[in-house]
C-alpha cells in the first residue's frame, strides 16, 4: 500500500460522495428519463410509419394527381402527364357542364344516403340499447344476434343480400311475392329507383350494430339510482329517456353520430359490393362515381380533383360539427 492509501479514512455513513461520482449518477439518471419518455414514440413509431404509408403518402399523391392532366395517355408514366393547374376543379364544380352536373347530382344522393343511413342506424342503435339495458332471460343471445350483421365480413355480408335481392330467385321477393302476395309482380331491387331503397338497407343492416354497441356500452355509465328515484317521484318509461337517458348520452351521441357520417359518406364497400362497377342512376353515391370517373374512363386526373373536393367538403363539415357540439357542451356546462 502507498502512504495516500494508508492516509486517507473511509467514507463515513454520513460523508457525502465525491463530485465526480455524483455527477455519473446524475448522468445515469438523466439518460434513463430520456430512455423513459422516449419509449412511448418508439412505441408508436411502427403505426405511425403505416400510417404515413397507407394514408398519407397516397393522399399526397393523390392531391398532385388532380393538378395533372392525367387520362390513360399517361398512365404508363403518370409523372410526365402535362399540369393542367385546376383545370380538373373547374370541370368538377361547373354543374351546367355534363361532368358538373353528374357529380352534383351524386353528392346530393349521397347526402340523402347518408342522413336516411345515419338517421335509422342510430334510432335503432338507440332503440336496442335501452331495450337490452334492463336483465332479462336471453339477453345474452340476442345481443349476440343484434352484433351478428356488424361481426360479418363486409363482402359476405353484402354477396349475401345480393342474392337475397334477385328478381327471379330472391329471398326477398319469394316473400313479400309468392308467400305473401304484398306486390303483384316480382319487384327489380338492384336496378331503378328501388336501388336506392336496397342500398339504404343494406347499409342500415350493416352499421346499426356498431350504434347499438357504443350505446349499449354508455348505458353503463349511468346509474341505476337515478332511474329508481325518477321511478319513485312517478316518471313514466318515456319520461326517463328524454330527462336521464338521452341527455346522458348526448356525449357519446356527438361521436358516434360523427363516425357514422364519416363511414357513411365514403362507403364503397357495400355499394360496389351490391351494384357492381356501374351502379344505378338512383344509387350513384359519390365514391362510386369518383371510381367511374377513375377507373371506368381513365381520367385520374378529374378523379383526383374529385376526391379532393370530397376531402375538402369532409374536413369543413367535421370542424364545423365539433365547433358546434363543442359550443352545446361549454353552453350546458355553464
């Protein structure tokens, strides 16, 4: 041992530790903080990388698209496609034009589609809930049954109605036809103005399910005791729903309503599932007719300004709606 070792104590169970140990242990722990608030980004930076691959990047592409004059010409090699500025929204908003009044006539379509679809998906959403709120023998099973429609693949789902819907041969008219004789011939349900009908249908069928389950879930929130103490101070059933349950639910309404309309909106799926490529005059909702405009007649270009308009006319409506709901909720808080 040298004579620096010999003289110097031990560290007391009071002594402090020297400056340079001290400093190591606050760098250690400085980088485990950053170890530790960087692990939630590393974390969801897997999602946000499809995100930006599945969303974003088509949705840029596809906003550049509708400045080019992008027809089949071009498709081989759509970057040397001339700009065309906004020629494509010109020829989109010019409803005197043929292609004008085509889309114009679709949005209008698509908006009678969604209220009826939106409307009725939620009225029986909300239906089903409350009437599944209160303990039953056999809720269990027809929760089940209501949740059916909502778990199926959406093409089997939709296949299915197709076939139910033949003229010929069809669930649907071998029913209200042969069996109960409501019609007195069988009745075209995928062609003409009865496609409307089918769609709104099919679509309702499809998403009341979703409504059903959301609301099913926000019942649960709220207490039994209210209802008994309305129950005792002689409020009727009715009573209750507009004084308890729907202003309780006025949250997850605004929500829900907003998804539904957003899902309803651009639906494709059930659509070109039940029509195919060519959908009714009657049923042409708007993504039906962007794909013709798209795919049908190769003019990309026109098809993206579509689309464009179509997220334009979204992103507006949606701001407004929870500018609105947002004002009713600070206007019933206060």
């Amino acid at each position: 041992m040298t004579a620096t070792t010999l003289d110097t104590p031990p560290a007391g169970p009071g002594d402090k530790p020297p400056a340079g140990r001290g400093a190591a242990r606050k760098r250690r722990r400085g980088r485990g903080r950053v170890r530790r608030g960087a692990l939630p980004y590393l974390l969801l930076l897997p999602a946000l990388l499809l995100e930006l691959l599945i969303h974003l990047v088509p949705m840029a592409v596809g906003v550049v698209m509708s400045f080019k004059e992008l027809t089949q010409r071009y498709i081989r090699d759509w970057g040397a496609a001339p700009w065309s500025g906004l020629d494509n929204f010109r020829v989109a908003v010019d409803f005197d034009a043929p292609v004008g009044e085509a889309l114009l006539r679709s949005f209008l379509i698509t908006c009678a589609f969604t209220v009826l679809a939106v409307g009725l998906s939620w009225l029986l959403g909300v239906t089903a809930a409350i009437l599944m709120q209160d303990a039953f023998r056999g809720r269990g099973l027809l929760r089940a049954i209501f949740l059916t429609p909502y778990a199926l693949p959406v093409y089997t789902a939709v296949i299915t109605w197709s076939f139910m819907l033949q003229r010929d041969n069809g669930l649907v008219n071998h029913v209200l036809h042969d069996q109960l004789g409501l019609t007195s011939q069988p009745t075209f349900w995928l062609i003409g103005d009865n496609a409307f009908v089918s769609l709104v249908v099919v679509s309702v069928w499809r998403t009341w399910p979703f409504a059903f389950l959301v609301l099913t879930a926000a019942l649960q929130n709220i207490p039994r005791e209210v209802y008994e103490a309305s129950s005792i101070d002689g409020a009727g059933i009715w009573q209750q729903i507009r004084r308890i349950t729907l202003p309780s639910l006025r949250p997850v309404n605004q929500v829900l309503v907003l998804v539904l309309f957003l899902w309803t909106f651009n639906d494709f799926n059930v659509p070109y599932i039940l029509f195919g490529k060519s959908a009714p005059e009657s049923a042409d909702i708007i993504s039906i007719h962007i794909y013709q405009s798209s795919f049908v007649t190769w003019n990309f270009g026109a098809g993206s300004a579509m689309s464009v308009l179509l997220l334009l006319f979204l992103l507006v409506v949606t701001a407004v709606y929870l500018l609105l709901t947002s004002r009713g909720r600070k206007a019933a808080s206060a």
